[in-house]
C-alpha cells in the first residue's frame, strides 16, 4: 500500500487501516464479531477449500505501521495463528517472534508464508490462543528484524467468540 510506512500522520494511518481493511474484503466475505474481530471467508481461485480465518487488526496508535493484525486460520490440524504483515518478509527468514499478555512471555521462531506476507508460528501459539490469551485485553508482538524489531499490539477482547466461530466454520468446510 502506498504510502503507508513509517512516520506516517494519525490521519494517514487511519487511511490506510481503512485501504487495508478493504483489500481484505474484495477477495472475500467479511462478518463482524464480538471485539472488532472478523470471520473472513476467502474463495480458492483453483475450487479448493476456501480459506476462513478470524483477523484482528492492530492498535495501529501503538504499533509499527509494517504490522497489520492476527490471524487466526483454519489449518489441517486445527487452528494456526498468524501473524499478517504489510512490509513483505523473505520467504527463507526464521524471525524470532514475541508474544505477551498479562505479563506471560512466549518465544517462537515462525514461518514466513503468503509470500512473505504473513508468519506462521508454531502449534504452541495455537494452544496458547485457547488458553491464557482468553482473558487477556490485548496480545504484545516483536518481530526481530533487521534493522528494527517490528514492535505492535493487537486487542485481542472477544477472542473466545471469535475462537468460537472460527471452529465452527471450520468444522463446516
């Protein structure tokens, strides 16, 4: 998306949450859920399984403008969490990613998928997701990069709803 790095104005940064929020829409079906996240239904161009994910986005006041939310994507073993990202990564990076909530720190290495689009962190996210991240307000993320960590928030409010139907829809597929 153009012009929507660093330093960008409050203002420009709501234009482009707002463009990035429709880019995810034009692919696919978009429900609103409990907490500002979303049940996004994405069609498979070549008729396989569509893709159905619960997405949240940044608190875009408090993270860097190359973070775009959380993903949470129905996989072939259940749930997988993932992080989306608006400043592509190389496919062969191993980024070491940090999680807290509540003062409880979690380490992974994650996959770069989607192109460089996105990190794919391990099962151990996943579990995470529906135990200690349930009654937690909001999910801290740093990305080691270089030259600078990628640092963000994402509220993570209404994540047992949003768990909830994501598992249902993904049972249904």
């Amino acid at each position: 998306m153009k012009d929507c790095g660093s330093g960008v104005s409050p203002e420009q940064r709501k234009r482009c949450d707002e463009e990035a929020r429709r880019q995810v829409e034009a692919g696919s079906q978009s429900t609103p859920i409990e907490g500002g996240w979303r049940l996004v239904r994405s069609r498979d161009p070549d008729g396989r399984a569509d893709a159905i994910s619960a997405m949240h986005v940044v608190d875009s006041a408090n993270s860097d403008p190359r973070l775009a939310g959380l993903s949470l994507q129905c996989g072939r073993d259940g749930i997988n969490v993932a992080l989306i990202l608006l400043e592509p990564m190389a496919r062969s990076a191993r980024p070491t990613v940090v999680l807290t909530t509540g003062g409880r720190r979690a380490e992974f290495e994650a996959s770069v998928i989607q192109g460089g689009a996105a990190l794919l962190l391990p099962a151990d996210a996943s579990k995470l997701a529906a135990s200690d991240w349930q009654s937690a307000s909001e999910l801290s993320v740093e990305i080691a990069t270089k030259p600078n960590a990628i640092l963000g928030a994402v509220p993570i409010s209404g994540l047992p709803t949003a768990l909830s139907y994501l598992s249902q829809n993904c049972h249904a597929r």
